[in-house]
C-alpha cells in the first residue's frame, strides 16, 4: 500500500515523506559503526593495560572504613592497611554523630552551587574553623581538593606571572596549572638548586609562585620547605603547598608540613582535603590571603560552577577539624606506630622509601610482583595494594602501606609478618 493511500490528507510531498523514511532507516548504521569503531580502540587499550600487568582492580568493602574492615569476598576480619584515614577519624563515632545531626538539621544537599543559595551558616562555620587551624586569614571550600587545585592558578596567575613546580606534585596541581596562562617551569624533585635556577630564569615575571606538595603521597617524603621559602624570600616569590597528606597529623598539633617544619608564616597558600585524616568523607579548600580567597569566590570555576558540599560531609569535618583543635594527642598518637611498622619491615630486610611519615611504600620494582603480593596479604588477612605505572613510574612499583592511629601494636605486628609470610614466598627477602 502506498503512503498516498494510507494519508491522504498527508500535506507532506510524497518525495519528502520518502526521504524521510529512508534516512530514518539508514541513520543508525552510522552510529553504529562509530562504536564498534570506539569499542575496539577502547578494548585494544584495555588489553595493553592487562597485559602490562598494571590493571587497578576494585575491591568491595561491606562496612565503614577504618582499622578493620569486612570486604567483599572474605568472611574474616580484615586488616586495613592503605587507606588515608590518617588519624582514624571516618568512622569515629563523634564525626559520625554530627554528620548525622547535619543531615536532620539542613538536609541532603542544597541542590544549588554556593553563590545562588548553596551557602549555609555551616559552611561559613567550617571555613571560619580551617582558617584558624591553618592560621590564615580566610578559607574556600570545595567539592575536593582535586577542584581546590583545578581551580587556584588560573585565577592567581596571568601570562605575565610565573610558576615554579615541583616535577612530581600531585597530577590535581599538574591539571591546575595546565588551565593558567602562566609561564610554566618544572624543576627536579626536592632539587633546591635547580629550583633558583628556575627562580632566577623567571625574575622577569610580575608574580613567581613555588608549588609543592607537603608530602609526596607516592614516596612519602618531605619537601623541604625550609629551602624552598629562603629561595622564595630571595627571588621575591610566593609559597603554595599541597598538604593532603600532612593536615591533621604532621607536626606538633598536627596542622601540617609548614608546621612541622617551623614556617607557618612564610608559606602563602595551602590547599588541602577532608577527604583524608578530616574525617575521610569529601571536599577540599584553599587557606590563604583574604584577596585571594576574595577573588576565587568571584572567578574559581570548580567553585563557582558546582554544587555546594552536602551539609552531612560538612558537619563531620567540622568535627573532625573540632577535635584536632581542642586537643593534639590524636595528632601525636601517629610516629611510635610508624616507626614500629618502618623498624620491623627494615629489619626483615624490606626496603621502606621516605622517612618518619605513615605512607611507607614497600618498593618492590616490577608491578606485576606488586600486585600479586597484594593479592595474597589479603589471602593472609591484610588489606594493601600495589602501585604501579602510570600511578608510579615505570619499575618502581610498591605496595603503599598506610598507618593509622587507629592501628593498635598487634594490628601492625600482624602485618608485619604477613608481609614476612608473603615476602619469602615471592622471593622478595630470605
Ligand atoms: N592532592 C594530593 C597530594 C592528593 O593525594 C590528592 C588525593 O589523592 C588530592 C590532591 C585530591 O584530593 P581530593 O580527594 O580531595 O580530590
């Protein structure tokens, strides 16, 4: 039956009616093609990983974090070592409590990014709280540190600007200065002389910002921040530090690199997260110079653009930051474990790169070894994981262990002899 036939009152032209049908018919062939095309470059992709042996599995966890853990899979206890839960605050019953008091005070979320109606009292009450742990004059929040990073140099530096980083800061700070239009220098690891001679390269430059991490989280070392702001003083340069892996636990009261090594005063800028020691949920920030908080409210775009952090994740990191502020014996609870896993792994003949910190990455060098004897600590009771490239680089694959004040001896003398256990096994140590 023809199309005249079935609408006759089509006002339609038959020849167009046709072209339509026929191109309704043919269309997808097109797209599916394109992603038969797209599956098989993805796949091809997929299986270089596997076979380069550095596939990232995912292993599911059944409870909340924290010192012992059930996952998915094992019906024992198991021992978790490798999580940033630094201080063991993720499931500490306060942190937990006034999440939930946040819940039923302000609800699941604001449904709206801060400058339109996603700022509520507590999380200019958080802010307040940060800047005074950090001893800076104001505070951003985030939905992550990876924002915070994203999100500070392009409002910060122009073209006529400079910065100086480190070459193995965290791929967050990478990506944020990707976006700036500055005039991008890379200096060595740690390296204090090619770090002034970058500095003196970039004299002509209106501003020079030095960027580091605190803390390397793939090495565990320590930059050496003592160096970097008397160059930075000499060469008329700021300061900013990424301190992930340090707020909450490194130095006296445990408020970070700067404060560990005696210059709280002369580093300009910190970002750090609360997605670590703070309670372990979410969200980042920036503490720094009130014009420059000032200016990324008004032009950060992982700020201005995104949603405001649910009440719950801010009312468990405000705990977490209260508890820190009133008291440092969690803080200071951290070095006598790290040093009993550091000793006893050293001493079994291990090799532990970076110094007192709780990262402690048992080096191993090749990833497939990595991530089999990750597999079996966890046959032995004990959560850890392998790291390998591009996470680390080429055959310098570890299992990245992390100590946590919530470790008791026991719990770190058990690994220790899982690592023992396994480590014979793989020919790692005799
Ligand atoms: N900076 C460093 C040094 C980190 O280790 C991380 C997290 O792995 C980040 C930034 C990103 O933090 P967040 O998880 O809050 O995005």
């Amino acid at each position: 039956m023809s199309l005249h036939a079935l609408f006759p009152k089509l006002s339609l032209p038959l020849r167009g009616l046709q072209l339509l049908r026929s191109r309704t018919l043919t269309a997808p062939n097109r797209p599916y093609g394109a992603v038969a095309q797209a599956r098989s470059v993805l796949e091809t992709e997929l299986e270089s990983i596997r076979v380069a042996g550095t596939w990232k599995g995912e292993r599911v966890i059944t409870s909340k974090q924290g010192a012992h853990i059930s996952v998915d899979g094992s019906s024992a206890d198991i021992l978790n070592f490798c999580a940033n839960n630094y201080l063991g605050l993720s499931s500490h019953p306060e942190v937990i409590q006034a999440g939930i008091e946040a819940l039923q005070k302000y609800g699941a979320g604001l449904s709206s990014v801060r400058f339109i109606c996603g700022t509520q009292d507590l999380h200019k009450k958080l802010e307040q709280k940060l800047a005074q742990f950090h001893e800076r004059e104001d505070c951003i929040l985030y939905a992550s540190c990876f924002d915070a990073n994203a999100g500070l140099f392009e409002v910060l530096l122009g073209p006529e600007d400079a910065v100086l980083s480190d070459e193995l800061n965290h791929a967050s700070i990478i990506d944020g200065i990707r976006l700036c239009r500055a005039k991008r220098l890379r200096y060595k690891h740690m390296d204090l002389n090619d770090l002034e001679d970058k500095l003196k390269e970039s004299q002509s430059s209106r501003l020079r910002l030095v960027v580091t991490d605190g803390v390397f989280s793939m090495d565990g070392d320590v930059a050496p921040l003592v160096g970097i702001c008397d160059l930075a003083e000499q060469y008329g340069a700021l300061v900013f530090i990424d301190e992930c892996h340090a707020t909450g636990f490194l130095g006296i009261r445990g408020r970070g690199t700067d404060e560990l090594l005696g210059v709280m005063d002369r580093v300009h800028i910190v970002n750090s997260t609360l997605g670590k020691a703070l309670g372990g949920a979410a969200g980042g920030y920036t503490v720094g110079p009130k014009p420059l908080i000032d200016l990324l409210r008004q032009r950060s775009r992982p700020y201005l653009f995104s949603n405001s952090l649910p009440p719950p994740v801010v009312g468990s990191a405000t705990r977490a930051v209260e508890l820190l502020l009133a008291s440092n014996e969690i803080a200071q609870s951290m070095a006598a474990k790290t040093m009993r896993f550091r000793n006893g792994m050293t001493q079994a003949g291990f090799t532990i790169a970076g110094a007192a910190h709780p990262i402690c990455p048992v080096m191993l060098g090749d990833a497939r070894l990595a991530s089999l004897m990750a597999d079996d600590m966890l046959k032995l009771g004990v959560y850890v994981i392998g790291f390998s490239y591009p996470v680390v680089p080429k055959g310098k694959a570890r299992i990245r262990v992390q100590i946590s004040a919530a470790h008791t001896d026991s719990d770190i003398d058990r690994t220790v002899d899982a690592f023992i256990q396994t480590g014979r096994k793989h020919g790692v140590i005799s």
